[in-house]
C-alpha cells in the first residue's frame, strides 16, 4: 500500500513541475525612418541583435528597456552603418519563459530591422 502511495504522490509531483513550465511572446513596433519617396534602397533585410537574461525567484538581470539596449548593440555590432543608412521597420519581441512557476524566469529579446541607404 505503502509503494502504492508513494508512486502515486511521486507522479502527481512530477505532473506539477512539469506542468508549470510556460512561455510567454510579446512585442512591438517602433517607429522608424519615413519611406514615402522612392529616394532610398534596402541595403540589408532582416538583420537581428539579441539579449537573455534569467531571473531567480525574481532576482537578476535588467530592466525591459536595458534589455532592448543590449539587443541593438548586438545588431549594431554584427551590422555596422554605413553614410546615409538608416534601420527601418525596426521590431522588439520578447519571449518570457518561466519554470517552477516564479522560481526560474528567462527573458529574451529580440530585436529586428531592416538597413536602408538614403541617395
């Protein structure tokens, strides 16, 4: 009987852990360059930057605005401007991930544009 038990509140255990786990997504768009003449190219399309950071029981990391920060440093790096080259259609998702509940969080942020040239 005492096996019985045991297994059944093993399993319920696990069932709870596992069903605790859920992801999250969210983002927008910011405003960007104004393309209403034809007096521009895309240079590139599609260039993203990305950040993580991961909370313990609500412990660490940055703020959402930092966060976005770090993201387009990271595109910037990787996608260096050139004279009269500008980001457009410039996008900022996030993709919250929690496990246990609140006891682990991850949070990444991804940060989307398209490079056009100016003539």
């Amino acid at each position: 009987m005492k096996k019985v038990l045991l297994k059944t509140v093993f399993a319920i255990t696990i069932a709870i852990i596992f069903s605790s786990c859920a992801a999250l997504h969210s983002g927008y768009m910011l405003n960007s360059a104004a393309l209403s003449s034809a007096n521009f190219s895309y240079v590139k399309q599609n260039i993203k930057g990305e950040a993580t950071v991961t909370y313990v029981l609500g412990i660490g990391g940055f703020s959402k605005d930092a966060l976005v920060e770090d993201a387009k440093q990271d595109m910037l790096a990787s996608n260096t401007l050139k004279s009269n080259q500008t980001f457009t259609n410039l996008t900022v998702n996030f993709k919250t991930t929690s496990y246990l509940g609140i006891l682990y969080r991850v949070v990444k942020c991804t940060v989307t544009a398209d490079v056009v040239e100016f003539k």
